[in-house]
C-alpha cells in the first residue's frame, strides 16, 4: 500500500505553494461553491498531514472538572454518566461565557465535543427558568437526531422534552409532538420552515438558538430560511453558532444572526490533529473499485466510511463492494429516511465494516470508532474535505484519511 502513497519527497516540494494557496482561499472558496464540483482544484498537498508527534502528550487537559462548574447537581450526574470528567477546551472555554448570556461563535476541530459545549449550559439555562426555550438548527436530519440523542442523556430525569422536526419523515407525528410540552425544538431548515407556514409550530416564545454546522447552513443557500426562522423568535434572545470552519464570508454573514457575540476559536491547524492523511495515487490503468476493495481487505481497515461524490455513485459503489463479499451498506439523499437512518444504526453498531456515503454523511455525525475515512472522490471544497475526514479521529482517538486522486 505504501508504494501508492505520495511520496515525502514529493510533499515536500508542494508545500512552498501552500502558504499562497492559503491566501488565495477564500477566493478559491467562492469559485468552488459556484462550480457543482471544482475538487480538483484543492491543492494536493492538502490532503496528506501525517501524524508525527506523539499527540497523547499534546492534547489538551482541562485542570478543571466538570464538578467545578456552577451547574445543577442532577446535571452534573448526567454528565459524569456519560463517562464525561473534565471538560475538553472548546467546553472549558465556552460554557462559563454561555451561562453569562452572551451571544458566540464557537470554532473547535471536529470531535472536539461542541455539542457539549452548547447543550450543557442551555440545559443549566432550561433547569434555571423553565420559561426558556431552545431552538437547535441543524443542516442534516441524521444530526438533528444524534443531538436529539445527546440531549436525552443530559436531560435523564431531568423532565426537559424535546420534539425533533426533520424532512423525510411523517409531518403528522411532529405536529402531535408539539401540542406536548417542551422547552426544546431541534430541526433541519426546511421542515421547520414548512411547520411555520402550516400554523403549527410558533416560535416567539424562543429565547435560545443554536446553529450548528453553521457554515454549511449559511452557505447552502438556507440564509433566507434562517433569516425567515429566527425573524419569528424573541428579540431578546442568545443565539450561539458552532462550526469547525467558518469561512470569512460567512462569518460575516453569520454577524447578522448574533448580537456582539465573542468569538472562542480553538483552532491551531484546519484539520483534526488526531487523523493520520495522506493520498493514494490511482494510475491511469486501474481500476478503483479494485484498489479500493485491496485497502479494504487489509486488517487494520476495521470501520470505514467512504465518501461518493454523487448519491448514485454511492449506491453502485455500495452494491459493488457487497458483491465483492463487503458488508457495505450506503446512505444518501435518494433513499428514503428510514433506510437511511438504519443503514447509520447498523455502521454505528458495528454489524458493517463499510458505509459509502455523500456528504450527507459529513457533517457532525459522531460515529464511534471509525479507522479510516476514505474519499474515493476529492470533496468538493476543502471545508467538505474538514468535515468528512473529522468523522474519524474523535474525541482523542488516532484515525486515518485517505484521499483518491487519480493520474490524468
Ligand atoms: P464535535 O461537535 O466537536 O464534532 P461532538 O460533540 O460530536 O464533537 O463530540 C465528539 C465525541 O466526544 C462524542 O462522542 C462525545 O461524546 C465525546 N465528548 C464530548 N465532550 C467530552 C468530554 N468532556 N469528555 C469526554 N468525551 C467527550
Ligand atoms: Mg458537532
């Protein structure tokens, strides 16, 4: 295998340009999102970052303990139930600044622990004033689900509710669930916009949102839906917005949303120091398929998500790799909720070693113990490229990237 990698020598000779491909980012940004796919124009070099120091030493460790927080005694069992200690820094740095009221932005690596940092403090908020009340937006309805599952930990026998709203499954049963009492919506843009509109969800009484995975929101053409949504909350509120990228056009966009909000940026280094990156190299006379279904085959291949450009070529890929004697399964836009979310649960519990994917599947899902993330095809943008290869090497656990490129 490592005779398909980019070679070091290589790299080396790449990396002068990258400080000016640095600079030059956030034109690169604006052109790729105009262009369906402009991947290719991701410089290489960026997708090979080798692990090098031990990083166990260099991580950080909070001194603090979460029992050191002014936070309700119940919520603080919950939170050590869940095998949670000390804060990590996003949290640590986050969490004192929400309870204050403030508005934030907050910017951490992917599975640095943001949904903590967010749903932490809402919740002491919640158990202060029961008055309060929570929007989360999300940009994809399997992670509007998974904070949903987040927030149900904290909250065990706390009697806080949430209702999800998410597209692509039953509108009937989400409007039910609003006539019960709760403090907490979570929900993807589009279905929430539509219970607005239908006269069943009202949200003046909002005196919280959250966006999280703002950037791709922001940017996926959902700013007149937000602008729309949060028109309708409280005026007087706190608005806190999570991302591991944030573009400077969309943070300035993002401005419009937060009143003087403070911004917490844990960021050393674009991507996740815990993953291992590098490239292979598919020569003009192989097939990738084949490549792929050799990596795969190797030992230490244990769990892997394999990222498809497109929602048909996940599912051929998927269907390849199974008949090739993989336990595979996909999950993209063209199947129905249902099928998506078991195709994730069967992933997430291990009983498949593949999940070929879209970048449905890149934002914000925490997927325990994924060993590799493969991009069988460049990402669209180097964000997706952040995002994608951040569903592995969570929470201080060492995973590995690997990028297809092929020879021209
Ligand atoms: P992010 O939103 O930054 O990508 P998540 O909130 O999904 O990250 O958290 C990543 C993982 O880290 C999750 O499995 C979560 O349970 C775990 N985690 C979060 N905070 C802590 C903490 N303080 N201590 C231990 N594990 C944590
Ligand atoms: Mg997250």
């Amino acid at each position: 295998m490592n005779n398909r990698k980019f070679h070091s020598n290589e790299r080396r000779s790449f990396t002068k340009t990258s400080a000016a491909h640095q600079g030059n980012r956030r034109n690169r940004f604006n052109q790729s999102r105009k262009r369906r796919f402009a991947g290719k124009s991701i410089d290489i070099t960026k997708f090979v970052n080798k692990i090098t120091a031990p990083i166990a030493e260099e991580k950080f460790q909070s001194k603090i303990l979460f029992a050191d927080f002014p936070l309700d005694q119940r919520l603080k069992i919950n939170i050590s139930k869940q095998g949670f200690k000390s804060p990590t820094e996003i949290q640590e740095k986050t969490i004192p600044l929400i309870l204050k009221g403030q508005d934030l932005i907050g910017l951490a690596n992917t599975g640095t622990g943001k949904t903590g940092a967010f749903l932490i403090p809402m919740i002491e908020k919640i158990l202060q004033n029961p008055r309060e009340k929570l929007l989360i937006i999300a940009p994809t309805r399997e992670l509007a689900l998974q904070i949903q599952e987040e927030f149900r930990k904290f909250c065990a026998n706390l009697k806080i509710n949430s209702v999800v709203l998410v597209g692509g499954a039953n509108i009937r049963p989400q409007i039910n669930l609003l006539h019960s009492p709760h403090n907490v919506i979570i929900g993807t843009p589009g279905r929430l916009k539509d219970l607005v509109n239908r006269k069943k969800l009202f949200l003046q009484n909002v005196t919280n949102v959250v966006l999280d995975e703002a950037d791709q929101m922001l940017d996926m053409g959902f700013v007149p839906d937000i602008r729309f949504l949060l028109s309708l909350t409280k005026s007087e509120k706190q608005t806190l917005l999570f991302s591991a990228t944030l573009a400077p056009e969309i943070e300035k966009l993002s401005n419009e949303f937060l009143k003087n909000p403070v911004k917490v940026s844990i960021k050393t280094r674009d991507t996740s120091e815990c993953v291992d990156q590098d490239v292979i190299r598919i020569q003009r006379h192989e097939d990738k398929i084949e490549v792929l279904g050799n990596l795969l085959s190797e030992n230490s291949f244990q769990k892997v998500l394999v990222f498809s450009r497109t929602k048909h070529g996940a599912e051929k890929l998927s269907k390849a790799l199974f008949h090739k004697g993989f336990k595979s399964e996909s999950i993209h836009g063209n199947k129905s909720q249902a099928k998506r979310q078991k195709a994730l649960q069967l992933f997430k519990e291990d009983f498949i070693q593949i999940l070929v994917a879209t970048d449905v599947a890149a934002r914000g899902l925490d997927i325990p113990n994924v060993s590799h993330v493969i991009n069988f095809d460049v990402p669209a943008t180097f964000e997706d490229y952040v995002h994608r290869i951040g569903r592995t090497g969570r929470a201080g656990k060492i995973g590995s990237a690997l990028t297809f490129i092929e020879s021209r």
